[in-house]
C-alpha cells in the first residue's frame, strides 16, 4: 500500500487555507516561507510573482527536508502580485499605501499575477502561473476612505481583498477568482497530481 505524503503549505493566509480545504485537501503543516520579497531591478510583476512563489517552496523544502518526519512531504506555495501595467503594487501596510494602490485601481483595469508551485521530496520543482484580468468602478474618495478605515486592505496584495469589501468594487473580471483570493484551484490541483498526491482522495466521503 502506496503511503500518501504529508502535504505542507507554506503560507500563513487563512485565504489559501479555505480555498484548499474547498477542494477537499487539508494540509498536514502550515510552514510559512520567510524570504525576502523585494523584486530585482527591472523585475516584471508577471516574473516577481512566479519567483516568489518557486522560492517559498524551495525555502520550506529546503527545512522539510532537515527534518526526518518531513523529508517525503509535498510543499505548496503560492504567491500574488498585482499590477497595472509594468507596476508592481506593494502588499499594503500603511494607509498611504492602501490610498495610493486604490487611486491608481480606480476605474481602470489590472492584472493579478499568481505564481503557484510545488516541490517534491526528490527536489523537483512545479510551477504554473495564472494571469487575470479585474476592472474597478471609479472610485470616490469615500469608497476609498470607507474601504481604508475597515482595515480589510493590511497585508494584501494592491491593498485590496476581493473576497470580501472590495468585491463590490469589481465591474469586470476575466479569468482565475480563486487566483486573485490567492490560490489558482485548477493550477494547484493539476500541480499537485502530478507530484503523485491524490487530489481527489478525499472526495468519496466530502458529502457524507
């Protein structure tokens, strides 16, 4: 009988947790990555995002692989850039931030990069990264301050998060929404099959 592996996600987002536990996985470990961020000179968002995300499982790899009770798990990152054009925006801190990230979202178009990888216990590494498309509403200056005093924008990529206030600002969307919440579900599972972790193990009993 073939053992399944533990699965670890390297994130800390409550986020990338629901979205897994609703296709059924639930990750053995929850190790978030601890690795610099900052894009390189000249770094595209597209290019950022998928770096990002091949790095975290290569970090957490890297500690699965130190310690005995790990060493045959699978490691899931995942990493969220958006962008309006070649424009990275900063994962929101500050009010500033969050005000500067909205005025330049107001009625226009954007992309959200999401790299996803997975690293194996021999090594190899995974990764896919999906592109989609958001439209905001033009936004008045007490959407803004409505949205920044609900503090839902802190730690978010573009200083927004479109499962929740922010989803009423969404005109148009084309693409991957679980991407965008920060999780790609075709990518992720497509990935993790075929790293040899059963999916859809699962399943049978979900409904039960």
């Amino acid at each position: 009988m073939t053992t399944t592996p533990q699965l670890i996600l390297a994130s800390a987002s409550p986020r990338r947790l629901a979205l897994l536990q609703q296709i059924g996985l639930e990750p053995d470990h929850l190790l978030p990555a601890d690795i610099d961020e900052t894009p390189k000179k000249h770094e595209t968002p597209r290019s950022l995002a998928l770096r990002l995300a091949r790095a975290k499982a290569e970090a957490v790899r890297q500690s699965a692989d130190a310690s005995e009770g790990l060493r045959d798990s699978v490691v899931l990152a995942a990493d969220t850039v958006v962008a309006v054009g070649r424009r990275a925006l900063p994962k929101a801190e500050l009010t500033d931030q969050a005000l500067m990230c909205l005025s330049l979202l107001s009625g226009r178009g954007h992309r959200v990069f999401t790299g996803v990888a997975v690293a194996e216990a021999n090594g190899k590494v995974r990764s896919k990264l999906v592109e989609t498309r958001v439209r905001f509403k033009r936004l008045s200056r007490k959407d803004m301050d409505d949205y920044i005093a609900s503090g839902e924008w802190r730690g978010k990529a573009g200083g927004y998060a479109i499962q929740g206030l922010a989803g009423s600002f969404v005109v148009k969307l084309v693409g991957s929404y679980p991407a965008v919440v920060g999780l790609p579900l075709v990518e992720t599972a497509n990935l993790l099959s075929a790293a040899g972790y059963p999916v859809h193990q699962g399943w049978a009993t979900a409904a039960a």
